[in-house]
C-alpha cells in the first residue's frame, strides 16, 4: 500500500462529515458493489487532485471533480453568514467494449443517489443532476453527471 494511499484515507477518515458519508456509502453499495469507503476515497483523492480508484484490473469505477464557485456574503458582519455553492462532477467510468449501458445504468443511479434536496456536509444539492455528453478515450469511456450544490456558512 502506497504511502500516497494511506495518506489520502487519513484525510478522508478527519474530513468527510458522517452524514456525508452515509449518502456516498448508499450510493457506492448501489452503483459499485465496490469495498466500503472506496468512493470516499476517490473524493478525497479528487479533491487533491489524485484518482485511486483507476487501477487496472477494475471494470467500473467512478471519477469525481470538484468545482466551487463564488461564495455570497449575506452578513454585514465579518463572520456573518456565507453562501457556498458550486458543483460536482462525478462521472461513471469503465472500459471500452462493455456497451453503451453500463455506464447509463450507472449515471441514472448518480442521479438517483443525489436527487434534489439531498443534503451532505452541511451542503444541499438545488437541482436535478444532469448527465453530459459522454466522453471516450482509449483507456476508458465516462458518463459525467453534474451535481449543482449549496449551502449556508455560519
């Protein structure tokens, strides 16, 4: 086990809130059928900007990118209350030459998993996600589905 491994799961085992991880272990166990907490894992990894999931002898997996956008100040305050918001992208991957619905199946459970009202972290997600056109390179095919988010900070 890689040293890069370890390290990432101890910065997911001090970040991800409880609740947080709750809604991705339900949505792993769906779509995956992966070991528990890998997911996790692929988010924090995502966050620093390493992937963990992706090894070779995987069939499926999945790919997160994080994007948040302009925080609100709604306080007059210093510490008044800020609106965080953005988006993310957690794209259904796997290996050419497994057909078109594995990865349609997989985006439609995406979707499911984070429906509108769901809440992580303190965040909620504002609208139904939505898939993008799907994305193919040698090594993989990606069905990306984005997960517009916001919340209150206080």
């Amino acid at each position: 086990m890689s040293t890069l491994k370890i390290a990432v799961w101890t910065f997911t085992a001090a970040v991800v809130a409880p609740a947080t991880a709750d809604v991705l272990r339900q949505a792993e166990r769906i779509m995956l059928g992966v070991p528990q907490s890998a997911l996790l894992v692929a988010i924090a990894g995502a966050l620093i900007g390493v992937l963990l999931l992706r090894e070779k002898d995987t069939a499926r997996w999945l790919e997160l990118q994080w994007f948040p956008n302009r925080t609100e100040n709604y306080g007059i305050e210093d510490d008044g209350p800020s609106l965080m918001q953005g988006f993310g992208q957690l794209a259904a991957c796997y290996r050419p030459g497994q057909g078109i619905m594995v990865g349609t199946q997989m985006t439609d459970q995406i979707i499911a998993a984070f429906a509108k009202g769901t809440t992580f972290a303190g965040m909620r997600v504002e609208r139904k996600p939505w898939t993008s056109s799907i994305i193919q390179d040698p090594e993989r095919v990606m069905h990306p589905v984005t997960i517009p988010w916001r919340g209150f900070l206080s």
